[in-house]
C-alpha cells in the first residue's frame, strides 16, 4: 500500500543506506533520472551523481556527517540530454541514536513552471478562441436574414442586371456564412471509440496527396506497436488535416512531408501525468516558421498565408485539447516539426493537483 502511494506521487525519493548505496527509487525517481529501479538500486550515491551532479553527493554526504536534514532550492541537475531545474531535501532516519539511511527527495521546479506557462497560454487561446466565436455567432444571425432577403429580391426583380448584384450578394453572404461556420470551430463533444491512429494518418496522407496532385512526397515512418487510442475518428483527421495540410502548403505542395509516430512513455499534460501517449510528429522541409509568429501560430485568425484564414491551428489545437493532448512546435528552415501527444492509457497515473 505504501509502495503504491509513493510510485503516485510526482516528487523523486530516494533511499540510501549508510554507505549511500541506494536501496530503494519510486517511480518519480526513474522518471527523473531516466532509468529503471531494477538498473539504479544498488548503485551508489557516488557512481550516480559524482560526474553528473557532485553538489547531490556533498549534500547527501553533508547530511550523513552533520546528521541534520538540509534544504536546498533551485539546484540544477544535469541529465544525459538536458538540464533540471530541482528543490531538493535530504533528511536522516535514525535507528536508536545512528543514521541507519538517507532520504533523498528531489522536486523538478521547472516542470511546474512549463505547466504553469502552458497553462496561461492555453487560457489565453480559449479566451481567443471564445472571443471569435462570439464574434462569428453575432454576424451569422444578421446574416441569414440579409441572404434570404437578397434572394426575395431576387424573385422579385425582372431586370436580369439588376439581378447580378442581388447574386453578388447572396455568393458573399455564402462565403462569410462558410467563415463564420469556421470561426465558430468544434461544435460538438467527441465521440470516443477505440481506433488506429494509423489508420487516421493514411486518410490524411491520400486527402492531402490528392490536393497536392502528385507533386508532393508523404513518407511514413509508423511505429506499429502502438495500441489503439480513444478517439473521435472524424475529429482526429480534421485536426491532423489541419496540420498536415499547412506542412504541405509550406513547401508548396512541392516538397517532402513525413508522418512518423512512435510510443511516448511518462508525459504531463496540462496537470494530469500519463503513463503512455501516442506522439505523432509532421515533419517537413519547408522555409519553417518565423521565430516572431511561431508563438502566436496557434491563436485565431493569426495567418501568414494570403489566402489563409488563420484557423486551421486553432481549431486543431481545441479538438486535441478535447482529446486530452498536446500539440508541440519546433521549426527551423528546412526542417518544421508539429508533435502531436495523445494519451493512450484513459486513467491518469495521478493528478499533480493545484499548486
Ligand atoms: N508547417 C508549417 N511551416 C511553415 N509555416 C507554418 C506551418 N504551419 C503553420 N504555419 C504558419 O502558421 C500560420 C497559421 O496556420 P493556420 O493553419 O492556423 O492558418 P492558415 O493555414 O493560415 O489558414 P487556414 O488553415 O485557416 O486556411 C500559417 O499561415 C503559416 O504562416
Ligand atoms: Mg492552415
């Protein structure tokens, strides 16, 4: 019972014996240090962090001598492909008046700071997003109103040139009410059924290799094991469309796109710790995105196309939201990169709770 509390829990801790060898790791632990507690139990402190991090030594070999917990705020620790911001405790247990072991905990604060960070730009894209909405939800009443009384008009009239302005009307009004059906975005709650996500990804491939007429290359670089996701089928290829679609617009419909997946394993999303995600990266090698817009790329109306509409991000960003993921961007010319994280296991490992 204790065992699985503490595998639930998002702080590291670890445990070390007299001789800082480390006796036991939860699951936080092997997150942090990437590696599994069958590899890391029996190391010592030495072997674990003397290259790496020799101030995590000093402490745990401080504590040991003084036999005092100490405290330590904002210390970085540096992993294999990047480093951790951490607040660290180490406290001594004692057995009658010796320290039997030392308990290590570590908390990675930067982790908090991006959920935080995503957080806030989340909030403010769905104030965006609902801003538009409202928007397009005022100018589509008056607008029917407007169409249908052009097309009384129209029947009315009997000057056939008369009639071509009554026609302009109509035709714009239909291009504004097919604006304003975008703008208003997702209108409906998922319908969730188990699916291949490979299966979503062909669709798109043939869709957008279909507008492209054969001047583009789609490769694909699946990862067949990973297991089916809950999902809206229909809601997923509009979304991947979305982005598929800009990479190929990107590279003039003249370059190469890659659709690649593979199994993400430990991912945090908003505030929930999954324990396995399916990641879908489109990949490709056009100009990339200027560094001033690629942070506003996925609010409303937010274009760097002429003819676009600056929708497409958006509303693919509020139906992976609705399917409890994550869109990440990476861009620089010649290589753009959407990854697209969609939890697999329905149940959260744990909640990191309001902090
Ligand atoms: N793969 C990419 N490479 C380069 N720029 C991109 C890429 N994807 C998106 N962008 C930039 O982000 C902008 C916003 O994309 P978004 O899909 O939201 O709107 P859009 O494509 O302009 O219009 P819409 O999709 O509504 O027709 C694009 O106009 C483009 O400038
Ligand atoms: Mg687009």
């Amino acid at each position: 019972m204790y065992k699985r509390i503490l595998d639930h829990i998002n702080t590291a801790i670890l445990l070390f014996n007299r001789d800082l060898v480390l006796t036991y790791i939860n699951t936080a632990g092997e997150i942090l240090l990437a590696d599994s507690a069958h590899h890391l139990i029996d190391q010592t402190a030495h072997d674990l962090f003397k290259s790496s991090d020799p101030a995590l030594l000093t402490n745990l070999k401080q504590c040991l001598s003084m036999e005092e917990p100490l405290v330590e705020r904002s210390l970085s620790l540096n992993r294999i492909t990047q480093s951790l911001m951490i607040n660290l405790s180490v406290t001594p247990m004692f057995q009658g008046h010796q320290v039997s072991d030392v308990l290590l905990e570590l908390q990675q604060v930067d982790n908090h700071l991006r959920i935080s960070k995503e957080e806030r730009l989340l909030t403010q894209q769905n104030t965006a997003r609902l801003l538009v909405r409202g928007l397009a939800h005022e100018i589509k009443n008056p607008l029917g109103g407007l169409r249908g009384a052009a097309q009384l008009l129209d029947l009315e009239l009997e000057d056939v040139e008369l009639r071509e302005y009554t026609r302009i009307i109509i035709a714009e009004s239909d291009r504004l009410q097919n604006l304003m059906d975008k703008m208003l975005g997702p209108n409906k709650l998922p319908n969730k059924k188990p699916m291949n996500i490979h299966e979503v990804l062909e669709r798109i491939r043939q869709l957008v290799q279909a507008e492209a007429s054969g001047t583009l290359t789609i490769k694909h670089d699946y990862d067949p094991s990973i297991p089916l996701i809950q999902g809206d089928k229909d809601q997923l290829i509009q979304a991947l469309l979305n982005i598929a679609r800009n990479a190929a617009q990107a590279t003039d419909c003249k370059g190469k796109v890659i659709f690649k997946t593979r199994i993400h394993r430990h991912i945090t999303i908003g505030r929930k710790l999954y324990k396995l995600a399916a990641k879908v990266d489109i990949i490709d090698d056009g100009p990339g995105i200027d560094t001033d817009m690629i942070n506003q790329i996925f609010y409303p109306m937010i274009t760097g196309r002429a003819e676009g509409t600056g929708l497409g991000l958006s509303i693919a960003q509020s139906l992976i939201n609705q399917h409890n993921g994550l869109i990440e961007c990476n861009s620089e010319p010649g290589n753009t990169v959407f990854s697209i994280f969609l939890p697999i296991e329905p149940l959260p490992l744990n909640n990191l709770g309001d902090r």
